[in-house]
C-alpha cells in the first residue's frame, strides 16, 4: 500500500500531467485557440524556469517571484501575448524584459530566432547558463536598456514587452519591420497599464488598446527612471 501509494504521489506531480492540465484548463477554456502556442506551451517545462523551491507551483494560474523583484507571468498572460504577436516560423523577435527567460523559451518553441534583452545582470547571468544548459541555442540573450532595442540585429517581425512603462519606446519601433506588431503594455501609473500592439503597416503606424495590464517596471531611457 506504501508504495502503490508514493507511485500516486509522484504522478500528481508529473510535469507533463501537469503542463495537459495547464493547457487544457487554463488556456484552451478561457479561450486561447492557436495551435502553435498550445503546443509550445506544452513542450516548454515551465518548471525548469522558477526557484526549485516554487518548482511545485510552476504550473499554477498566477505570476510567480524569480527573484531580484522580478516575476514569471502566469501561464494564460505568456499564452494570450504569444498569441497576440500572429507568430509565423522563422520570424526574427525581440523581447525586452527577458526575466525567468521562459516567455523566449515559448516563443523559440514556435519557431522564431529570439533576441532578449535583460537588464538587471544577475538575473542575466542566471538565465544565460539556464538557456545554455537547455541548449536553447535560437534564443540570443543581451544585457542592456531594452527600450533602447537592438539596433544590429534589427529589424524585427515582431516585439514583445515583458514589462510596462510610461511609453512607447520610439527605438522600438524604429527598429520594427515593415508589416511588423509590437506588443506593449503603456500607462502613466505603475503597474496600471493597458496592453497595446501596434502595427507598421506600409510605413503608418497603428494602435490597438487590448485592455487593462500589469506588469513590472520597465525600466530604462525610454521607461522608468
């Protein structure tokens, strides 16, 4: 009975258990339909990407604390702006506010050459071997002021904030392509912002509100200070 009854235990905390579950009752139900990002979202262990201590929760519905004030969004927020972004195999995409480094790992698991930018470096450091140790070799982690971008590697199909501040980052769009979304979240208040995506669409440049948002900081020349 002792073992019939650790063999349940471990089970109920088999991670591909828990990522169908993840899938099926926090994505799928509340409405998240493109099949590539459920099926990155599955392939992607979550748990690899929080303090081993956490590792239990990793496939929970909430944000979590990576450390240095910073946080891994919950599942549904990676899923729905992996959605939003319209992902095509083989697209070049930025994401500023690398964190866990997991939203990345998402986004290279549909196929895009990822460019992230993380700024606080000890949290670059600790994300940088975690990527390596994976072999995630399509996703090219910088340490800098992402809202300043990437100039050299620019420019990108899509750009993905992973943090909210006062603004648009005029470099970021500079440095988006013709026919290219850039996703951000933008207020005047901290963690009070509304989710935008903006498109360039033969050189004009269009904006969608998509509703409220929080975030941490994006902190920067173009965030805040």
């Amino acid at each position: 009975m002792q073992e019939k009854g650790a063999e349940t235990r471990k089970a109920s905390i088999d991670p591909k258990r828990l990522r169908s579950r993840m899938v099926r009752e926090q994505l799928e139900a509340r409405g998240i339909s493109d099949a590539r990002v459920l099926d990155a979202m599955w392939r992607v262990p979550r748990h690899m990407f929080v303090p081993e201590g956490l590792a239990p929760h990793a496939y929970d519905d909430s944000s979590l604390p990576i450390g240095y004030g910073q946080t891994i969004s919950q599942p549904y927020t990676v899923a729905r702006m992996s959605e939003l972004l319209k992902i095509e195999p083989g697209m070049r995409v930025l994401e500023i506010g690398a964190g866990s480094g997991y939203q990345a790992a998402v986004l290279a698991a549909m196929g895009c050459t990822v460019y992230a930018i993380e700024r606080l470096r000890e949290l670059f450091i600790a994300t940088t071997a975690k990527l390596r140790k994976m072999g995630l070799r399509t996703i090219h982690l910088k340490c800098g002021d992402g809202t300043l971008g990437l100039a050299h590697a620019a420019p990108f199909h899509r750009i993905i904030v992973s943090a909210g501040g006062p603004e648009i980052p005029p470099p970021l769009v500079e440095q988006l392509r013709d026919d290219g979304i850039l996703l951000i979240p933008v207020g005047a208040r901290q963690r009070e912002q509304r989710l935008v995506r903006l498109r360039r669409i033969h050189g004009r440049i269009v904006q969608e509100d998509l509703g409220p948002a929080v975030f941490v900081d994006l902190v920067g020349n173009h965030g805040w200070r």
